[in-house]
C-alpha cells in the first residue's frame, strides 16, 4: 500500500509544524492547511486517509467542516483536537462523525495511537468494499414506517387531509412521529412547493412568541431595531406547523384564535392587516382536552385547531411495527455513522419488542444509535441490547431482573473503564461518551490507574 496521507488542519503555526514534521519523519505524507475552506480544498484534492482537525479555525467552525467531510462516498476518518475540552463538543464532534477526540496540549502517543487505529479501518473498508458496489442503504427520507392497522388508519387520514385544507391537531406521546405525520401531510400536497415552517411553542420564552409568530414593525417593543416577518408570513401559503401547541399562554391564545377567525393578522406594532394564507397543523403531547376542562387552554381555540385530528398510538400499542421499524432505524443510523448493522439478533429484537418504551420511537432510535455504537461486528446481540434497555428505565418492559453490572458487587472504577475501552475498541471518544466522562478525564483516570495507552502497550519495551 502507498505510503498513507494525512492532512493536518491548525491555524496555529507553531503547532501546525510540530506536527508536521512529526508525523512526516514516522513515514506519513503529510499536507497542512490553516482555514477550513483551504481543509475542504484539500481534502477534495488529496483525497487523504486522515484528517487532524482542530475544531477552532478562523473562518468556519470545525464541527461544520468535521461534517463535510465526512460526507460523500468514501470520507477520511476525522481526529479532532481542540483546546475547549467539554463533554459537549466531544459529543457532538463522535456524533457527527468524528473518529477520535484529542484534547491540547496534544499527547504525540496518544495521536499516533488514534491514527494507527484509523489506518486500519481505513485498510479494511477498502478491503471490504470492492469500488462500484452499489449502495443498498437507501432509505427514503420522511418516511413512516407501519403496518399495523393503527398507521393503515393514519397513512389514510394523510392522504384525505393533504387533499384539503382544514386545521389538523395531531396529538401523540413524544417520540411518536407527529413532526414526521405534519410534514408528510404538507409533502402530499398540492402545495408541497410552498414553505413548511416550524415553530415549537414551548421552546420560546412568553412574551418573545408573539412577534416571533405574527412578527413585528421596528420600534414596536425595545429591541425591536427593525421590522421582521413572523411565522404566519414566512408559512405563506404553505403549512405552519404549532408544536406543542398546548404551551402558548393563554393571553396570546386569545389573539391566535382571533387570527383564525378573521383570517388576517398584524405584526407586533403594526398597523396594516396581513392576509392568514398558511394551512395550521399543531401537535401535542399534552391531553388538550383535559386542559380544556382545566380552563389552561381556551376550548373555542381547541375546537378551531382541531377540525380534523389525528391520534398517533404509543409505540407499545403497536408491537407489530417494531420490526420494521427496526430495520428501517438501523439503515438509516448505519449510513450516519458509517457502520453497516445487517440485523437484530432474535432474543434482542424480542426483548425491544416487549419494552414499554416510554419514549416511543424517538427513544428506539436513540437506543439502535447506541447499540450501533457498542456493537463489534454488524449484528446487535441481546448483550449488547439488555443493559441499554434495563438501564434507562429500570423494572420497566422487561421481566428479567437487570444484568450485571448494576447488581453485582461494584466493579472498581479502574476495571470499568478497562472493561468500556476494551468495548470500543480503544475509541477515546466513545468509551468518554459511555462512561459520561471528558477527555482530560479520561486521561487523568488511566494515568491513575496505569491503565497505558494502546500504542503503548503495543510497543512494550
Ligand atoms: N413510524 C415511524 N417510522 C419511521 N420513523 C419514525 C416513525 N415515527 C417516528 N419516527 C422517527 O422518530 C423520531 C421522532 O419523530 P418526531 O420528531 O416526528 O416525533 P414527535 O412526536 O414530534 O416527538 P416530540 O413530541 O418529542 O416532539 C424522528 O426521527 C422520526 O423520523
Ligand atoms: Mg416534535
């Protein structure tokens, strides 16, 4: 094999070089670059085996370039370095693809350690996928996936209701796919063109929700300092989507449902009326109903949103969908983290298929993403499965009493984190996500407990 290339990324001269000249006199080709947009460059250009990032550059955020870069078909594995060591960014950078997390000042092992492992993987990808291979990963974007007769009942309320234009109330436990439910209406319709605009009403504080659904003239209120279109408008005559539509206040209930009797609106401050051309969906998680009851939510405002409702059952309700739901999960998790699973082992799929998930689809997706992580080969086993599952919610969905290592007698810390790296295979990054630790930490805690680095231990002298 030619020699590997790697390409470094600092906007830092001084260590740019260091590490050049480092990494070149252990035999690699080496290319540096100093912005991100001279990274996207290259990396295009030299197609590199490697990319040593530092997630600080000066004209673009490294995470936006980490993503880049790994799309496309064949992406280089991406080690990040960074000064700003929080568990956040760490995070964020192994979600988007990131191979390995490295914190400044930058333990020259520690790097090699990272890259050997990456050239590996690199080798046997090539190995293993013979160019022209056609990709059978496609999943349609959007898709509900279901065949119970619960989501035959909804595929079909979607097709009567993007045929029309009354207001739609979707309501459902979170996680159950309402976002996923108002956009397919929106997508199957006649006006799938216009904009399908989202605005989650409990995520916005009170009294900024106003302007930011009917928007405001400049001067209405300090901090106004010029005039800006508000949700209302931006939705033209596409769909506006109201998330959780059971948190608006009450006072600004009032002026929502004038706005969807009179059709016409104005902004914050201002004078001229707008015409009301958007189609209303709203979803909640809330019992609307009950907080009618209550006097929390006005019920000539429910009846109005609700011309037409859609209830999406819990995922527990429909067991049968499981399966497919699974499938459809992994490829498209696969393909986010570059990791093909080809299946469920059967005592793991069974054991999914009986838990209560209180979080619904969203939850198995973030449990497959785990499970995708931790697993070694391409088939999720129970093993891997059982302690996800019994952990988030103990007791819960399962009739077994939870594994070890909750219930058996502590597992020294040292040991853990021997028994996590060994899991990741020596992944820094990963074995940080699981232990719930950063990377300094990680650090100071092998160094305590001599656990050495692979690399290291590799070259035993
Ligand atoms: N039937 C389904 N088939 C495939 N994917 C689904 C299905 N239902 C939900 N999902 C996926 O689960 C995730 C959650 O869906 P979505 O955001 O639509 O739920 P939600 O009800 O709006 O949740 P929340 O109440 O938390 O806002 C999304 O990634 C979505 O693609
Ligand atoms: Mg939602």
């Amino acid at each position: 094999m030619a020699k590997p290339t790697l390409l470094i990324v600092d906007d830092e001269p001084s260590s740019l070089e260091l590490l050049e000249g480092y990494l070149r006199d252990k035999g690699f080709h080496v290319a540096c670059a100093v912005t991100g947009t001279e990274c996207i460059d290259k990396a295009r250009s030299l197609q590199p085996d490697v990319v040593i990032l530092d997630v600080r550059l000066p004209d673009r955020s490294g995470l936006e370039i980490l993503k880049e870069l790994r799309k496309g078909e064949n992406p280089p594995y991406v080690i990040i370095i960074t000064a700003f060591h929080d568990m956040g960014t760490t995070i964020q950078a192994i979600r988007s693809g990131a191979f390995e997390y490295i914190p400044k000042p930058i333990d020259v092992d520690e790097l090699e350690d990272a890259i050997q492992r990456a050239l590996e993987l690199s080798r046997m990808r090539r190995r293993q996928a013979p160019a022209g291979r056609p990709r059978d990963q496609e999943f349609k974007k959007g898709e509900i996936i279901g065949k119970t007769r619960e989501m035959n009942e909804i595929f079909k309320t979607i097709g009567v209701l993007s045929a029309n234009r009354v207001n739609v109330l979707i309501e459902g436990e979170t996680g159950t796919g309402k976002e996923l439910v108002a956009r397919a209406i929106h997508s199957h319709s006649a006006w799938k063109d216009q904009p399908f605009v989202a605005i989650n009403c409990s995520a916005i504080v009170e009294n900024l929700l106003e302007s930011e659904l009917f928007g405001h003239e400049k001067g209405a209120f300090t901090g106004a300092v010029s005039s800006k279109k508000g949700m209302f408008e931006i939705a033209e005559a596409g769909t506006l989507f109201l998330d959780e539509v059971g948190e608006i206040p009450v006072e600004l209930q009032a002026k929502l449902l004038r706005v969807l009797q009179e059709k016409e609106f104005l902004r914050v401050g201002g004078e001229k009326p707008l015409q009301l051309k958007a189609r209303i969906i709203a979803a909640t998680n809330r019992n609307l109903r009950s907080m009618v009851r209550k006097g929390a939510f006005r019920e000539d405002l429910f009846y109005r949103l609700s011309v037409a409702t859609v209830r999406i059952p819990p995922l527990r309700d429909r067991q049968a969908d499981i399966p497919m739901i699974v499938d459809y999960l992994l490829k498209r998790i696969g393909t986010e983290l570059q990791h093909r699973i080809e299946g469920v082992e059967e005592a793991a799929m069974q054991r999914m298929i009986r838990y209560s998930w209180p979080g619904n689809v969203r939850e198995l997706e973030n449990i497959l993403t785990r499970a995708a992580i931790l697993t070694k080969g391409n088939l999720i086993t129970d093993a891997v499965t059982a302690p996800l599952l019994n952990k988030t919610h103990p007791g819960k969905g399962t009739d077994e009493p939870p594994k070890a290592p909750e219930n058996q007698p502590a597992e020294s810390e040292r040991e853990r984190i021997l028994r996590v790296l060994n899991e990741v295979h020596w992944h820094y990054g990963k074995a940080c996500e699981q232990l719930g630790i950063s990377r300094p930490t990680l650090s100071r805690r092998m160094k305590l407990y001599g656990i050495e680095s692979k690399s290291r231990r590799g070259r035993s002298s």
